[in-house]
C-alpha cells in the first residue's frame, strides 16, 4: 500500500474515533438532561454505558480530560444514589464510570486526577460491599 494512502487512511481514522467520542460525549449529556428531567438512574446508567463504549478506540492523541472529568461527576451522582438509596446497579454503574475516568487520566498522566479517581473508585466499591480485593464482604465486615 502507497505510504499516502496508509496517511491518509490513518488520519481519516484519526478524525473518526474523535468524532465518535464526541458524539458518545453528547448522548451522555442527553442522557444526563434527561435523568434530571425525570429523576430516573437508568438513563444515567446508559450515560456511563456510552461513555465506556469507546474506550477502546482512545489514544492519547484522542483522548480528554473532559471525558475523565465527565465520568467523574457521573460516578459522584450515581454513589450518591447507589448509598442514599441502596442502589446496587447505580453503585455498579458509578464504579464502572470511576474506571473509565480512572483510564483516560491514566492515559493524559493527570495525576492529582487519577489519585481522587482512585479513592471514589475505593469508596464505590467500598458501599457496593466489596472489599480491596474485589471479593464481596458483609456490611458488618465493612463497618
């Protein structure tokens, strides 16, 4: 293959995984607006599910803080729920949502980022009942 081609094939692919990253970004958002507007979790549930789903397509070429910090406040809310109201699939989506978060300030090397994500991700998976080890403890075990 011509060395353009292969150019030209890596740069339109370049701009297609940024494209879809955003677009996942915006139906987050959507999915976001929507679980305000009806105060229902599974929405925010589907904002995490879209967010994750390109993961695998970043770089560090492609991506964003503001995916990270976006994950980030998706996970705070869905804790909130998940504790407040004894949600187990809130608390899930929001451990999810931290390890997403976690991955991408990982991948920018935003550290001080990267450490807050961590302790949520603990307290997360502290509520959800399991343990350091990922293995489920009691709540009795916890306290």
């Amino acid at each position: 293959m011509a060395k353009g081609l292969q150019l030209s094939l890596r740069r339109k692919h370049k701009q297609a995984t940024a494209e879809l990253a955003q677009l996942n970004r915006e139906m987050a958002m959507h999915m976001i607006s929507l679980a305000m507007e009806t105060g229902e979790v599974e929405p925010l549930i589907d904002a995490v599910k879209a967010l994750r789903s390109s993961e695998e397509l970043y770089s560090q070429e492609t991506a964003c803080i503001e995916q990270a910090r976006l994950q980030k406040k998706l996970g705070d809310v869905l804790l909130n729920i998940g504790k407040n109201e004894h949600n187990g699939r809130a608390l899930a989506a929001a451990i999810e949502a931290y390890r997403g978060a976690i991955t991408i300030a990982s991948l920018l090397g935003a550290h001080n980022l990267r450490t807050e994500l961590r302790k949520s991700h603990a307290l997360a998976l502290n509520y959800a009942g399991k343990g350091k080890s990922g293995k489920t403890i009691s709540l009795m075990g916890a306290a």
